[in-house]
C-alpha cells in the first residue's frame, strides 16, 4: 500500500478524524461538523469531454448532510511537496462535482457548495508555490480582468500554533503534534494521550515521514493494540528492538569468533580447509573466500 492510499484510508475510515481536521482548521476549533453528519462520498468524479467518459480523482471527499437540508462536499489534499499548479488542480476538481451536481439536479434543487482544503505537511519549509491561477500563470496584465482565477485553502500543518494543535479532538492531534515539533527542532516527543486508532496513525506518520520508530512499530502493528499511547506505543517497540539487536549482536558475535579460530587453525595446518567448513556447514570454497585462504588443488 502506498503513501498516498495509506493517507486516504486513514482519512475515510474514521469520520472523528475528518471532522475534526474541518473544525479546528475551517471553524477555530468549534464543534460545527458532527462526525455522525458525514458520509462517504466517492473521490472519483466522472465527466464526458471529447466523446469520452474522464474521471478525476480526489485525495478524500465526504458529504457533510445537516438537517437533510443542505450538503456540502468537502475535499482534502494531502501534499509533502509544494505543488505549483495546485490552483488548477482544485480548480479541475470543484468543477467536475459541480457539473456532476447539475446533471443530476432535479427542478427545485440548487447546487452545494463545494470546499476543497490542501493539507501540507511538509517541515523544512513553508510552501513556495502559487496559490492562485494568476500567480500560476503568465496572464498579461490586460487579461488578468478576465481570467476565472482561483484560491487555494492551504493549511501549513508543521506551522500550526500550539493553541490551533491542542484544538484537535481526535488522533489528529497527535499527527500535527509529530509535524510541529519536527519544524520547531527536529525532535518528536510523543505524548501520553490514549489514541484510538493507533495502527493507522502509525501507518500515516510512517508514511509522511520515514522516522525509524514509527517503521519498527509499523513492523509490529499486530500488536498495536497493546499499547493505548504513542509515548508507550514507541517506547515498548523501541526497547523490544533493541532486545533483538542485542541478541542478535551476540549471535554473530559467536559465530564470527567460531569461524576466526577454525581459519586460525587452517592456516596453522591444525585442521584442513575441508575439515574447518563442514564443521561451520559451509562449503570449502566460500569458507576459503571468507578467510582469505588460498584454496589448495
């Protein structure tokens, strides 16, 4: 599975997830989206151009329903490198759903608004790239009245303040946690807060970004459920690791010294190379080779 199918099946799978990423960064933190108003929507839109059948395809897209009045499609895009035509991307996608609306469109309805958010989670660096059609493009100055343009709603995750970070309810905390630390000073201290769905954050961080811990623990998800914390989660991965590499260590630490007396004994015609490699169960010429021995014909 993929960087980007680990990000969205993370964001699909847990409603409490999405909804609080829209309410903390669209809403300050309110309660405005209830993860029960949500519903899956397929990220794949269909649109006919040329005589053909397209699709385009967003990262996660859900409806959000409120009293079976209204519905909203919102749309996140999960980016780790600065995207400099992100402006007609969005622009591409909030078109297909509104022309997929008004195909469907019964007489008495009207359109939903759709909002699409750009998720960045990229630290050593703030975004670099246009966040409009205009900047985008070359657009001589006389045509810039006319040209549809478009914004982009980029959230810089590694630059959230500490108050925006502690507005999250959910496991998401605990991402933007990882990304903030990360652009302050390149250290990750994980927290005591119980996670709920820890496999997939561990999944996700691993993916955002190649931390060793989160790659050991990832190694060993079937057990994740053990642990209720990242700061367990990771200490117990990390010192059951090191348990292995240190008996490991002590494995080969054996054998080589196995294998250096029987090459010392070989070289002072104690034993043959013959004798030496059927003791370590190799055979004579890759005992020679690793030894450095001469074969004899």
């Amino acid at each position: 599975m993929g960087e980007k199918d680990i990000v969205e099946k993370t964001l699909e799978a847990y409603n409490d997830v999405f909804a609080d990423i829209v309410n903390v960064l669209l809403f300050k933190g309110e309660r405005i989206i209830q993860p029960d108003d949500l519903e899956d929507q397929t990220p794949r839109a269909m649109y006919k151009a040329d005589d053909k059948i397209r699709e385009v395809e967003r990262d996660v897209a859900k409806r959000w329903v409120k009293n079976n009045i209204r519905i909203a499609c919102i749309g996140l895009e999960n980016q780790t490198k600065a995207d400099p035509y992100i402006s007609l991307r969005v622009m591409g996608y909030d078109g297909v759903e509104y022309r997929t609306q008004l195909r469907d469109l019964k007489e008495v309805e009207k359109p939903c608004p759709v909002v699409t958010l750009v998720l960045y989670f990229g630290y050593k660096g703030h975004w670099n790239a246009p966040l409009s059609i205009l900047q985008a493009l070359e657009v001589p100055e006389i045509l810039k009245p006319y040209v549809t343009d478009v914004k982009v709603n980029l959230f810089e995750i590694a630059y959230l303040t500490w108050e925006q970070v502690n507005m999250f309810q959910s496991d998401f905390r605990e991402v933007a946690r990882y990304f903030v630390q990360m652009q302050e000073d390149g250290e990750y201290r994980p927290s005591d807060d119980e996670i709920s769905h820890i496999e997939s954050i561990l999944q996700l961080l691993n993916v955002m970004d190649k931390d060793h811990r989160f790659e050991l623990s990832v190694n060993e998800r079937e057990n994740a459920k053990e642990a209720r914390t990242m700061s367990e989660w990771l200490t117990k991965v990390i010192n059951e690791n090191q348990a292995i590499g240190l008996k490991k260590g002590i494995e080969q630490g054996i054998e080589k010294g196995k294998f250096t007396a029987y090459a010392d004994m070989v070289r002072k015609n104690r034993i043959s190379a013959k004798e030496a490699s059927e003791e370590l169960g190799m055979t004579e010429t890759e005992f020679c080779k690793e030894a450095g021995i001469t074969v004899k014909q």
